[in-house]
C-alpha cells in the first residue's frame, strides 16, 4: 500500500470536520478520492476536494446537518451531494456502481464496495482512495503504476467506459496532455477512434469545456497528435485547418515561457477562417465573452506584420483593443518569427488608451447643430488625432473645424 504524506487538503479544520462527521457514523467509511488524491501522487497542484463515502445520500445528509456542516443536494440522483465547511466546498459522493447508462447519463444503485465503485470511474489513476491517515487504496490494481509512469489508462474494457458516457473520448486526450509522459495507452486509442461518433450526443457545453481545458495544458501536442490520427478532431472540429500553427504557437510559447492561453491555441485551428470561427463558436455555445473574443480576433481588418511601427500598433489598439491585437500578434508571431514581435508585445501590454479629447458637448458649443452632423466631425477629428498618434490637443483639434 503506498502512503501520502501529510497535505494540507487533507488536514485542514474543514477538511477534518467533514471527515471526522461521515467516520463517526461509521469508521472508515470515507475516503478522499479521484483528482485531489492524484494530483498528490503526481506533485501537481490540489484544487477541489472529493470524498467517496459507505454511507447512503441521506445519511450524509442527516450526519451533515447534525455536525452543523451546510449541506446542497447538488447531484443527489448519482449520490452527490455539495458540503460546506468552514467556507470550503467538498463534493461527498456515495459508492456507487452503473444499473443503466446510454453514453450520456446514468442510473445508479448505490453500494458499500470500493471495488465496485473503482470499476465504474473512467481511469485507474482517477480510481485511487486515501483516508485520513494518509493511507492509499488501489481496488483496480493498476492506478498506482499509472501514476509513477505518467500513464492514462481506462478501468478495465475500454470501449465499456466509452459507452457509459462519450466524452471520456474527450477526456483521455485531455489527461495525456496534462499527466501522460507515455505513448497512449493502444486499447485506450483503439477504443476512442471506433467510437469517436458517440460525441455527437454530447451536449456541446461539456465538449467546449474539456477541449479548453485539453489546450490549456503546457505541451499539449502528443495528444493532440494523437487526436487527429484517430479522427477524433475531425469528429469535433471538421472545420479546422489542421495542427501546423497550433505546433508552431505551443512552440513559442514553450520558448519564450509564455502561460499557455487556450483560447488563442483555439483560433490557431481556424485562424483567419472567419466564418468557421463563427460556426464554431456558436455551435459549442461560447458565452458571449468567448464569442465575442474570438470573432474579434479572427477578423482580417487589423492587419499586423514584423516590423509594424509603433505608431500603428498604438493605433490598432485604440481601434479595437489590447485583447484582439494581443490575440492577433501571437498567431502572427507563431507563423513568422521576425525579432520585431517581442518589441511589438511590449507596446501593445504597457500601452495605455488615451481619452478624445473633442466631445459632442463640445461641438455644440462651437454652434454645431445637434443630429448626425456632430457624429461625422467627431468622427473626422477622431481620425486625425489617431493620424497624430494622439498628439493633438483639444485646441489643435478643435482650430481644424475653423
């Protein structure tokens, strides 16, 4: 049995409260679980915490409400329920084993049988327990060998997996990129190129945060390679032009340590693709920051090249803002690599929008009239302070109406 070291996860006043109300009811009958337990066995960073726990939903509820620990019935149909100690979220989930699925959903019947409950979880590594000692349990056999060789493995069949719920397809290209340092698993490969049709039921939600989550991760190109021999990108993005900008901007921000931003490695699969941007945009059901970001960018009305001046990257940025022309200048940047681009980085992070200094209220007391004549002088002097590189003054500006 291996053994966890002390985390603070583990050993915090909230995370005792919680612990110490389910083993009360019944010894040992809790456990942490899934991704705070790997991420401990990788040395990779801890944010939500699991618990698995013997004990029925409503028991948890009922020992929960007596610890004075607030309770939500966020999943209770699959046995999850949300607690809160301390200010702390923690997702108490009972043992459970799939009755039905159809790829999408489940029906459960709950149990106390650890084993029973490893088998119905996706990857071995994701099927690991520890309790409060520290103390790990392996009901697979195989999750602890996955974690010292870095390798993503299905529970037991992996088509069977696939079946329970189609973006485990999804997913096991998203853990190689973060966690496998291995060629993926065969049988895992196998099994997701056979059934790659089965995302099609996926809602398209679930499929836009696992692929942003996919691309966040620092070198993400293994599984991505992976992906398209299988047909698994076509599947999802038939639009997409393929991997060559996408290798070329992972390369650069591997070179010059920039933090990967997932929504510009997006892009690099449709870049300058305006229309299929758009369709796909739309059709993953990006929030309007998403969207609005990416049809932004993608637009061919913000033209940047090596050796831009600074005068017009400062005007690109007043025209349509730091974020598209940041976005812009990394896909550029990863398709030519002049020297020019770091120079060009730097003006568009420290420069700061200057305010015109002409307004409406301005022109009405120069006598202008109000209605669609102001809109067009503002307009025209707007232009030519631009043209001055925000130079001109409200006088100067102003004496151009004379």
């Amino acid at each position: 049995m291996s053994r966890l070291d002390p985390q603070p996860w583990m050993t915090s006043t909230a995370a005792r409260r919680v612990m110490d109300a389910l083993n009360d009811a019944r010894p040992d009958c809790a456990r942490f679980v899934g991704g705070c337990v790997r991420n401990a066995l990788l040395g990779e960073p801890v944010a939500d915490i699991d618990i698995a726990t013997q004990l029925v939903p409503e028991l948890v509820q009922k020992v929960m409400i007596a610890a004075k620990i607030a309770v939500h019935p966020t999943g209770i149909d699959h046995g999850t329920l949300t607690v809160v100690a301390d200010h702390q979220p923690f997702e108490v989930t009972s043992l459970r084993q799939d009755v039905e699925t159809d790829g999408r959903r489940a029906v459960v019947a709950f149990t106390d049988d650890w084993a029973l409950d490893a088998q119905r979880r996706d990857f071995r590594m994701n099927a690991l327990y520890a309790n409060t000692s520290g103390d790990v349990f392996d009901p697979t056999g195989g999750g602890l060998d996955d974690i010292a060789n870095r390798r993503i493995v299905f529970v037991g069949d992996p088509e069977t997996r696939i079946r329970e719920d189609y973006l485990r397809i999804l997913r096991f290209f998203r853990f190689q990129a973060w966690y496998g340092r291995t060629v993926p698993d065969a049988a895992g490969l196998a099994a997701c190129a056979r059934l790659r049709s089965g995302l099609a039921d996926i809602s398209a939600e679930r499929i836009w945060t696992e692929t942003r989550k996919l691309l966040a991760a620092p070198q993400p190109l293994a599984a991505l390679d992976a992906m398209e021999s299988t047909g698994v990108l076509d599947q999802l993005f038939i639009e997409s032009n393929g991997l060559k900008l996408l290798r070329k901007l992972v390369g650069l921000d591997m070179r010059e340590g920039f933090t990967p931003d997932p929504m510009v490695r997006f892009l690099a699969l449709f870049w300058k693709d305006a229309a299929a941007v758009h369709d796909v945009a739309n059709r993953l059901k990006m929030s309007n920051d998403e969207r609005h970001r990416l049809n932004w960018a993608v637009q061919h009305d913000t033209p940047l090249w090596g050796g831009v001046t600074a005068h017009e990257i400062r005007a690109a940025l007043y025209v349509s803002g730091a974020q598209t022309i940041r976005d812009r200048l990394m896909l550029e940047w990863a398709g030519d690599e002049s020297p020019d681009w770091a120079e060009v980085l730097a003006v568009v992070d420290n420069w700061q929008r200057p305010t015109m200094p002409v307004t409406g209220a301005d022109l009405l007391q120069r006598g202008l009239a109000e209605g669609p004549t102001i809109g067009a002088v503002l307009r025209k002097l707007e232009t030519a302070w631009i043209e001055s590189d925000f130079t001109l003054s409200q006088a100067d500006l102003l004496a151009l109406l004379n």
